[in-house]
C-alpha cells in the first residue's frame, strides 16, 4: 500500500484509464511538526498501480497557483473524463485573499496524461448560493464548508452533476450539514441548486462525499468528525424528489 515517512496522506480518490489506476491524496510534509496546520499547505499528490495493492508515488501532481485565486492550499476532489476525451481534476481551494480555511470554492483544471495538469479557468467553477447555503456572512464562526466535489455523469440526463460538503442556512450548528448539488451540460458551466438532504439529522458537515452501486443499489458515503455532530445524531434521510432536473 502507499505510505510515506516524509509526508501526512489523507483524503483521496481514484481515476480508472483502463490500464492504471491514478490515486490523488492530500499531501503535506511532517517537518510541520503540528498535523493541525497541514490544512494551509495541502497539495494534491499522484500514485499509479496496476492492482489497487502495489502503488508508485509520483510525488505532487497539483498545487496551489502563487498568482492565482487558489494561492494557499488545494483540498479533496475528483477527476473525470469528459465526452471530448479530456480528463479534468475538480478540487477545493482556499486563498490567501479570503479568509484561508474558511473560505472555500471549487476549480477545475485539464490533463492529457493525468499527472500534468493547466489551468484553463482563472476563477472558481462552483461557489455557494446564499439562496439555500450558509455563508461565512451568514455565520462568521464556521466554515463556509463548500467542498469535496464529487462529479459522477446524471444517470437521468445528458450531462453531470457535482455532490459538495455545504451547510443549509437557517439550521443550528452542527445540524446543519447537507449534501449541495450542481448540474453541467459540460463540465466547466455549473448551475448551483438546492440541497439534496434535510438539515437536522445530526450532523455538521457531510466531507468527501462519493457514491458507489452496490448489487444495484447506489450507496452514499461520507465522513464527519465527532466534534461536528449532534449528541444524539441519526441516520441520514434524503429528500425524495428534491433534486429535479432543470
């Protein structure tokens, strides 16, 4: 498996070229010493295998843009491979302009060979809609908590949509946490919509968010540290016919 006595390694995710598997972690170096502050010097690194057990490390395969509006740290993501055979890398980002970790918005950037990637967008692709999330306006004392996109192609359309960690306005804290959504004919214009979930069933924040089919059955999966719930959290119910196609 990939280890390293170097760097911390959390969050990841995979892409499947048919011949490799590309695994993308977060990446940060333990000559921080404090594990807390590798939030603010995330990259994003790159490790290919055959078999899902035996991996290559190829070391950083994005980082923040020095003069860019993602200048600070990159966080969790997704990358895909669009019809016009491009692949393409959804990640967080945070700035040194806004307010660093609580200030969160989603990029994309190109491939061609999954390891060397451009920028081909000078501005966020996805940023929360004050009409249904909460905002660091709304509420100072939190995250703006706009991140981990996962992009998966619309099983009931011609284009895709993108699930992202969020916080419903209106709900109590560490109750608040729901499941954003956008939609895309084309994967670089997105049009925000409401949350597929309910606040108020016990959670704060609903992180790395990725489905997978099980015997036919799409499964959600995410995590949520303990001090962002509710004492007496419960199960997750979605809102069934919430999330209509527009």
């Amino acid at each position: 498996m990939l280890t390293s006595s170097e760097d911390w390694h959390w969050d990841s995710w995979i892409a499947d070229d048919g011949e490799l598997y590309h695994l993308y972690f977060l990446r940060a170096s333990r000559t921080l010493g404090n594990p807390g502050l590798r939030h603010t010097k995330a990259t994003i690194g790159h490790a290919v295998s055959k078999d899902l057990v035996e991996w290559i490390n190829l070391g950083e395969t994005l980082g923040p843009e020095p003069d860019g509006w993602d200048d600070l740290a990159l966080w969790t993501g997704t990358t895909i491979r669009g019809d016009d055979g491009v692949w393409r890398m959804f990640y967080t980002a945070i700035n040194t302009g806004g307010h660093e970790v609580k200030d969160q918005r989603i990029g994309v950037v190109e491939s061609d060979d999954l390891h060397h990637w451009r920028r081909v967008i000078d501005h966020p692709v996805v940023e929360p809609d004050g009409r249904w999330y909460k905002t660091l306006e709304e509420d100072p004392t939190a995250s703006e908590t706009w991140r981990d996109p996962f992009v998966f192609r619309d099983p009931d359309g011609d284009g895709w949509r993108m699930l992202l960690s969020a916080r419903q306005i209106g709900a109590a804290r560490n109750d608040d946490g729901v499941i954003a959504q956008a939609r895309s004919n084309d994967l670089i214009n997105w049009e925000v919509g409401p949350p597929l979930c309910e606040p108020g069933q016990g959670f704060g924040q609903l992180e790395v968010l990725q489905i997978r089919v099980i015997d036919g059955q799409p499964v959600l999966v995410f995590t949520c540290h303990p001090q962002e719930m509710t004492p007496n959290e419960s199960p997750m119910r979605t809102r069934r016919g919430r999330a209509t196609r527009r």
